[in-house]
C-alpha cells in the first residue's frame, strides 16, 4: 500500500481512471456482439438500425483515448462489411 500522501492520491486517481477504461472497453465490445448476434440470426434491419449506437460507442472510446483512433475507425468499417456481406 502507499506510504505518501501523493502515492495514496495517485492510487485513488488511477484507481478511477481503470473503472472508467473498463467501463468504455465493456461497452465497446457489447456493442460489437450485439451487432454480431443480430447478423448471425439473419436480422439485418435491427443490426442496420443499431450500427450508429455502435458508431457512437466506439467515436466515444477512442476520443477518451481508451481505445486508438484507428482501432475504433477499423472495427467501425468491419462491422458495416458484416452487416452488409449478408
């Protein structure tokens, strides 16, 4: 455990900062899932529908920095291929 006052901050800090990455990190990835099951299942509507939910999602991790802009720009323009193969 931390001894100095600025140690026990930085632990509090970084303490959030984790629960917060997470957090993003778990929603960018139901996102994706979601929109996976619903192209397994042949619903293409719903998956169309819900891809600028995903859109937003995965915009908002890469401007908190959880996730590189190019990451999010990558998986964005995979799950628009899925949706649109099948």
């Amino acid at each position: 455990m931390p001894v100095t006052t600025s140690a026990k901050k930085a632990l509090r800090q970084s303490t959030k900062r984790r629960q917060a990455n997470q957090k993003n990190k778990r929603a960018v990835d139901s996102a994706e899932k979601q929109i996976k099951k619903l192209v397994k299942t042949g619903k293409r509507q719903e998956a169309l529908q819900y891809l600028p939910r995903a859109y937003k999602v995965l915009d908002k991790a890469a401007k908190k920095g959880v996730i590189e802009k190019n990451t999010a720009a990558r998986k964005k323009s995979r799950l628009a291929k899925l949706i649109n193969r099948r």
